[in-house]
C-alpha cells in the first residue's frame, strides 16, 4: 500500500473519515432529500418514491491481458454471433413493448369505459348518489391499487420514470432503476392491466408515455441481463452483453420503443432516444432504435387491425393515427401567425410556471350544464341533456384523457365547445395536472401537458376566431405543441411526435414555429421538466455544457485525497484492508522496482475485478509476476458483469488468515490505458472530455517529472456543484 501525496493523510486517518462519513450517510439516510431541499451530496438520490445509494456505470473499454486474451480467441462465427444477437434482442425488445403498449391501451379504454358507461347509465336513471358512488369508488380502487404496488413492491416504480431513464443512460446506475420488480410494477400498474389502467382509468390527469419508456428500458435491461447462472442460462455467447456498454444500447431501443408504443410514433421514438433520452449516440445504434420501432408499430397495427373487428371490447377504432386532423384545410395569413407567435409566447411562458409549480409541489409531497344540439365527432356526452343534445363539459371531463384530447383537436367544429367551458377545463386541468403529478403512482407528463395544452390553443383559436382563418382544432394542436416546448424543452422529437399523431405535414412549418418560439420563452426562465426532476431527485447527472465557472478551476483543484493505490504486485492482506474500509470503485496501480526502473502508473483496477481475482486466489508466496497463472484460473467470464443486485461481495469471499500475508499479480486484470489528464487542464475541459466519453474514473497526472505518477482520481462526484461549490463557496459568482 502506497501514499502517493506527501500532504495526504495516514491510512488511520483515512478509516477514521470513512468511519465519519459513515455516519453522515447515516444521518441522510434517514431524512427524505426533499425535506432537505437540497442534496448535498451525489452518493444517494431518489429512484421512483425510495431514496438510495448511486454509482456511476463503466462504459470504457478496459484494455489488459486478460480481455486481449479473450479477443484472441474469438473466432468469426462468435462475432457474428454477437452482431445477430443484437439485431435479435433489438426485435425482442421491440415485439415486447409493443405487446404492452396494446394490451395497456385495451385495458385502460375497457375499464375506463366500463366506469364511464355504468355512471353514466345510472344518471340516466336519476339515481345520482348511486352514480356518484360508483364512480367515486371505481376511482378510488384503481387508484389505491396504483397506489398500493408502488408502496409496497416497487417504490422506483412512482412516477414517470423518464428522469430514472435518462440519468442511467447518462451513466447513473442505481438499484432497482431497472430491476425485474420495477417492470413487474410498470408493466402492471401503468402498462398492462394494474397501471395506466389503475392510474388513467382512475381519471387521474397522468399519462402513459413516461412509464412506457421506462417499461420499455426494464425490459430491454431483463433481456441485456447476458445469462443467468441460477438459472443454467450461461451459454458463452450470452456473455458478450455481461457489461454496461450493450445494456446502455439496448436501454437506448427500449427507451424509443416506449415512446413508439405510447404515441405510436416510431420515428418520434427514435428521435426522442437521440434528443432528449441519450447522452451518447453513433449511427449504428440510430439503426437498432430505428428497427426496434418500426417492428414496435407493426406490432400495433396488427392488433389495431384485429381490433377493429370487434374483439377488444370497447377498444375497437382508430388506427395508428391517434388524433387526425388531416381533413382541415390548411390556410392561414398575416394574423393567423402573429396569433401563433403570440400562442408561442405565451405557451412559453405557461409551460415553464408549469414546471416551476410541478417542482413545487413534489418538494411539498415530500413533506355547471350546457346543452348545445349538434354532435359531429360522435364522442361527446348526453349529460343531463335531452336526447339530440350533448354536455360540452361533461364531454371534457367525462372522457378519458385520449377521447378528450381527440374533442379538442377535432376539425370544423368551431362552436362545439363554449369558451367558458374551456377555461374551466383548461385551469382544472393545468392545475390538476401539477397537483397529480408526483404521487405515488406511475405517470407521465406528455399527455396532461397535450390535454392542457390543446385546450388552451382552441381557447386562443375562438377568441381570434373573427380574425383567422385557421380552424380552432388546428389552433388546438398548435397550443398542444406550445405547451409541450414550453415544459418539455424539446423541438425535433415533439415535431414529428406529433405531426405523427395528427397525420397532419401541411402544419409542419406552424408546429416548428410555435415550438421554437415556446422553447426560447420558457429557457428564460427555467429548465425543462425533466431536467428539473433529476436534480430535484439527486441523480447526479453530468450536463452536456460545463457550468461556467468551472474554468476557472483546473483538474487538481477538486481532486479530494487521500489516494488509495496499489503495488503492481500486491498482498492480499492491503487490497482486502482497502476493501473493506473505503467504499472507493477504482483503485490506481503502480508499478515500482524490481518491476519497473522508476514509480509508473500501470493502470487502473476496479473493485468488482478485485473481488473476482480475490474469489479465485491465484494467489503466490513470493512477490513475482504471475500473470499466466491468473490467466489459467481466471477467465474474461468470470469478470462479466451480474445481473441486478447480484454481484460478488466482499462478505463472499473465503480467504483463510494464512493467505493475507501471500501476493497477487495485478497486472492481468489492471486497465493498462485509462484516460488521464494532466492535472493543469481546466476542469470545464475534463467536464466535457468526462462525459463524452462516458467515464466512470478519470486519473490526473502531475504535469512536471519528479513526483509521484498520479496525483488523484476524477470521478463523477467531483463535477458536481454540490462538490465544486462546497470547496470553493464564492466561484459560483465568476462567469
């Protein structure tokens, strides 16, 4: 064991930190983060509803003898092995989710339609206390149902799940994220039968996007699992996808399947896993995601078509098109965009006191009859109204959020809906939108803000209505879009999102206006909805632009000691003592004489490769190199990543007291090029060089010869405000 700093610490004094930081994890274990306010640390964050310890994933290529051994032996048809296997799981990933996006979207319009039509039968009736019961109960179960699987069996199940997804692409891994329990609950509570069919069926203004695209992440995760021991499924070319590389591209498909199967939007899937989803992305897995979406929406179609014959019950029309608008003429002139700029505005303006309120409220968790006679759509409700005659409201409010949203964007309909009904709507709606979002039950934000915000558009479209041209359902998918960019902050994805919901191109250059208008306003004065909820949960989520005053920092500045490392030959007695006391991820390896003519660094040795080498104790009595011998007990195998909470322990290991005092070569399993920066290079530099290259560990060097080869390890942790500003209070002021 080495001290490579002359200002660092004894190893005592380093256990007795360990043993203070310890308690201080304790002590915020036991309070909520959001009673807090704010998280000072990037060690736990919120998952769902459950607080919980955070690490980084490992997307780097390692390079040592070990893997170059296993490379070697590789022959043609095992590479082709793996690149099939990835078209394969890519296709499995896309059949699944598009399985579940159908039977979500039969279970939600059977039960909610059997609701609807069991209250509305007895209105008719005159028994109103009996149809107030019935519907207040029926609410009330499928809500407690929601409510109850999140409590009990997967709290990371709560809410969207969208934010969940988005960090661990960005290298965030935190169990149960995407563990087999959390899809359990997804796919049951809000995908299949128990969820959007619990939460949308109850009426809550939630939607299914959000935990679509976290069913569809949990079953690309299942299915990147690579093999299960326990249950004899190791075949050797399900290896290959025992690591955090494949299983971040195959969460990537699955995340754009989801989007495809709640929208059936394929394209707008892919495009929202390049946008907004991914932090990294190549051309080769634009074409997986591609490919996973288009077999999500074949999937679709097939049962959309099966459907129609009868044989889902109350789900039986429409088709891949959700809200169709294309019979509207497209004709609008000066005023018609002077009154989308002006939708644009203040869409903007709505949608980012939208996510200021939502932010409000999740931190606060923590601690009248109108009878118009005409009927064009066919999907409104008689409410109280003699036959002939329908209730514009109660078609609002009585509908599910798909049917609702479908009267507001229907064509040539201009006065079906009163201009007072749609402020009612449209301020119960935008409020009960922000007060339901955060409960304890799976929900997504797209469709409250599409209801919102179509409402709102066809409000601005009758108040221009003596001046416009445009037809109000036309306005109505133009507030949609409004509101979208104002709260979700994205332009590409929302454009062809909804362009493929509503069939409609001729409104191609009106919808990409508004967005981009509605996006500036809102980044005036927040961030969009998503990114908000990743910080207010702790997920300590690297950022594509550095904050400013990070360049006034260099790499050294945040490196915090003291540094742990080890001898290239190393007694087991010093790793297992590191082992236990430091909960470090990453230790650096130096080589020193016999082995070397000067101190060098070797490499870097993760501490789920120590347990592994430890487990198999090729262990040797003299301090030799022993290399073959690790290699003949040891194999690539071995070191594959387990599935979900399944990884090797220390509490696992059997080393006998004898064996402390014996050596292990390090050498085989040490990283021998890890990325390094000199420790002179400003810490906005390493910021951008640290994301993109999706790191977990970054060593600094010292720039001049002379001293020790290392002079610290860059971690996730030490790019965090809550890091930087904690070392240096004022810089936060310095742009």
């Amino acid at each position: 064991m080495q001290k490579l700093d002359s200002s660092m610490m004894d190893f005592e004094e380093r256990l007795e930190i360990d043993d203070f930081e310890s308690e201080v994890m304790e002590r915020i274990y036991s309070k909520p983060l959001l009673i807090k306010r704010v998280n000072t640390t990037s060690q736990i964050a919120i998952v769902g509803a459950n607080v919980c310890p955070v690490e980084s994933l490992d997307y780097e290529v390692p390079e040592n003898e070990l893997v170059n051994e296993d490379w070697r032996s590789r022959r043609t048809v095992q590479i082709f092995q793996y690149i099939l296997l990835k078209w394969a799981f890519a296709l499995i990933i896309g059949l699944s989710t598009g399985l579940v996006g159908i039977f979500n979207n039969i279970a939600v319009e059977n039960i909610a339609g059997f609701k609807l039509l069991l209250t509305t039968e007895l209105v008719l009736k005159h028994k109103y206390y009996k149809a107030f019961a019935a519907y207040a109960g029926c609410n009330l179960g499928l809500a407690t149902s929601a409510a109850a699987l999140c409590a009990f069996i997967a709290p990371a199940a709560a809410g969207s799940g969208i934010p969940e997804v988005k960090a661990y692409l960005n290298g965030v891994d935190a169990y149960s994220i995407l563990a087999p329990s959390t899809l359990f609950v997804k796919v049951n509570v809000i995908g299949i039968i128990f969820g959007s069919i619990f939460g949308v069926a109850a009426g809550f203004v939630v939607g299914k996007e959000g935990p679509m695209v976290h069913t569809g992440s949990c079953i690309a995760s299942l299915i990147g699992q690579g093999g299960s021991r326990k249950y004899h499924l190791t075949w050797r070319w399900l290896r290959y996808f025992k690591n955090d590389r494949d299983r971040r591209d195959l969460i990537t498909c699955g995340a754009a399947a989801g989007v495809a199967a709640a929208f059936r939007a394929p394209v707008g899937g892919v495009l929202f896993a390049l946008e907004e989803a991914a932090s990294w992305w190549r051309s080769a897995l634009l074409w997986r995601t591609f490919f996973t979406t288009a077999v999500v929406a074949i999937v679709l179609r097939g049962f959309i078509q099966l459907c129609s014959t009868g044989t889902c019950g109350l789900f039986g029309q429409g088709g891949l098109i959700m809200y169709d608008i294309s019979a509207a003429k497209v004709v609008y002139s000066t005023p018609d965009i002077l009154a989308v700029i002006l939708l644009g505005v203040i869409g903007g303006i709505l949608g980012s006191l939208y996510n200021y309120l939502v932010d409000k409220v999740l931190r606060t968790y923590s601690i009248i009859n109108d009878c118009p006679n005409t009927d064009v759509s066919g999907n409104y409700k008689s409410f109280q109204c003699p036959p002939g005659h329908y209730n514009d409201l109660a078609s609002l409010f009585l509908n599910t959020n798909d049917d609702a949203i479908r009267n507001l964007l229907s064509t040539n309909t201009v006065k079906e809906f009163h201009i007072s009904s749609l402020f009612i709507f449209f301020v119960a709606v935008y409020c009960l939108g922000i007060i339901t979002y955060g409960i304890a039950i799976p929900s997504g934000l797209f469709i409250p803000v599409i209801l919102a915000g179509s409402c709102y558009g066809r409000l601005v479209g009758r108040l221009f209505e003596p001046i416009s041209k445009l037809d109000v359902g036309l306005f109505s998918l133009l507030g949609a879009a409004s509101f979208l960019g104002g709260t979700m902050r994205m332009t590409v994805s929302l454009c062809v999102i909804l362009l493929e919901l509503t069939n409609d191109l001729l409104m191609l250059p009106l919808v990409m206006l508004v967005l981009l208008i509605s996006k500036t306003m809102g980044d005036m004065f927040n961030k969009g909805v998503y990114d908000q909820i990743v910080k207010l949960k702790g997920l300590p989520y690297m950022e594509a632009h550095p904050e400013p005053y990070m360049k006034h920092l260099i790499a050294r500045d945040v490196v915090t000691g003291p540094l742990i490392t080890f001898s290239g030959v190393e007694k087991v007695g010093n790793i297992l003592h590191a082992l236990k006391n430091t909960g470090h991820n990453g230790f650096p390896v130096i080589d020193e004489p016999p082995f070397s003519d000067a101190p060098e660094l070797c490499g870097l040795v993760l501490r789920s490769k120590l347990l592994v080498l430890l487990k198999g104790k090729a262990f040797s009595k003299d301090r030799v190199l022993a290399g073959n011998k690790v290699l003949r007990k040891i194999s690539e195998l071995d070191f594959a990543k387990a599935g979900s909470g399944k990884g090797l322990k220390l509490e696992d290991l059997d080393i006998q007291e004898e064996e402390w005092d014996m050596y292990v070569d390090l050498h085989p399993i040490a990283n021998t090029s890890p990325y390094t920066v000199v420790e002179t290079m400003s810490l906005a530099k390493a910021a951008v060089l640290f994301r993109e290259l999706g790191l977990r560990h970054m060593c600094v060097v010292p720039k001049s010869q002379g001293r020790p080869p290392i002079v610290g390890i860059l971690t996730r942790h030490d790019f965090q405000p809550e890091h930087i500003l904690g070392l240096y209070p004022h810089i936060r002021y310095q742009q």
